[in-house]
C-alpha cells in the first residue's frame, strides 16, 4: 500500500486520522485490518509510514512504503 492523491471510489472509504483524512480500498482494508498513518520527522529520511494490524507483505519496494518505513506492503 502506497500514498497517493486520489479521488473516493465506490470501492473505497473515507477516514479521518488526527484531521488528516485519507481513503482506502475497502477490500485492501479488510486485508490489511486497521491502518495507522504516522509522520516521522529524521532529516532526510523524513516521511510517511504506515503499518496495519495485519502486515501484508510483497510489494516493489518489500516492507517499507516511504522513506520512514511502514509495514501494509506498497
């Protein structure tokens, strides 16, 4: 699972973490169970990281989905 803008699809839902609101695929979201959205502030290697209740794995880039890490594959 990646960060990305997009627009809601009928497949998708709409949350809301902390005022930031963000959109998943419902089937990616039973998948990966709840998804948590963190920013980690490291200089350079500042971004987004995202894990899940249930860490899929795979992906192009394996466990990390920025450059802060994350856990719901990319």
């Amino acid at each position: 699972m990646g960060l990305a803008l997009d627009e809601p699809k009928d497949s998708d839902s709409t949350h809301d973490q902390d005022g930031v609101k963000f959109i998943i695929d419902n089937g990616l979201s039973q998948q990966c169970g709840a998804v948590k959205i963190d920013f980690v502030d490291a200089g350079a290697r500042s971004g987004f990281a995202i894990s899940s209740a249930n860490p899929l794995g795979g992906g192009g880039c394996g466990s990390s989905c920025s450059t802060a890490g994350g856990s719901c594959g990319c």
